[in-house]
C-alpha cells in the first residue's frame, strides 16, 4: 500500500506540485496587497486580485497543533501524523504530514519541509 495518494494537479497548484519535483516550496503572493498565501490560489484571499507571483519558501515553520490518524484512510498506510504548520514567511496554517513519531512532537516545535519523490510524483511532509 502506498505511504501517499497522489495529488490533484490543476491551474491554480501545478507550479506548486512542479516546485516540490525540484525540493522548492512554493507559495503565493499578491503583487496588488502584498498578502502571502499558501495553499495555491487563482485569486488573493486577501483583496481578490488575480495579479499573483510565486515565490519560494524557506520551508521552515512552527508546528501550530498535530494529532494522530489511526483509522483507515483509502489507499494509504495508517498510522501517521498530521499537523497544522505555519510557515516563517506568515501565509497561514495548514494542514501537513508531519514524518516523525506523535508521541515525539511538541507544539511550538520548529519544523522544516521534507521532500518525498515517489514513481510519478512528488510530495511535501514536515520534519522537526
């Protein structure tokens, strides 16, 4: 069973999924407000301008809140972690894989992106 299911690549994320074959974390920012974001989108969430670039990363945040997937996820090994990351460069929290042991974690942690390369695609978790 594969650790990860392959991602939904369209308009609004491929430079992103693009980015990770190449270990860049990409995120957005909004050349009208300034406003950085993360996850991809085709308009800011800020001020709603579509006039966007891409830029890279650190890859580094904080670990914000995590919790422990034990039940059966379709098409993917269980257990693992998620956790909710917040990047240095501020977009917002998301939702990652974390790649180290629940009972290990610390909220406030430091983290940084992990790159996963897989037969056809690549993939991000986080590390401590």
């Amino acid at each position: 069973m594969p650790k990860f299911l392959k991602p939904e690549v369209n308009n609004a994320n491929e430079t992103f999924w693009e980015g990770l074959k190449k270990e860049k974390f990409i995120i957005q920012k909004c050349n009208a407000c300034g406003d950085v974001f993360f996850p991809p989108r085709i308009i800011c969430p800020e001020c709603l301008s579509n006039d966007l670039q891409y830029i890279e990363s650190k890859g580094q945040g904080t670990l914000y809140a995590f919790t422990e997937i034990r039940g059966r996820a379709p098409g993917v090994k269980t257990p693992f972690v998620v956790g909710l990351i917040e990047l240095d460069e501020k977009p917002g929290r998301f939702l990652s894989r974390i790649d180290a042991p629940y009972e290990s974690l610390k909220i406030g942690e430091r983290m940084k992106v992990k790159y996963v390369h897989e037969k056809n695609f690549s993939v991000h978790t986080f590390i401590p």
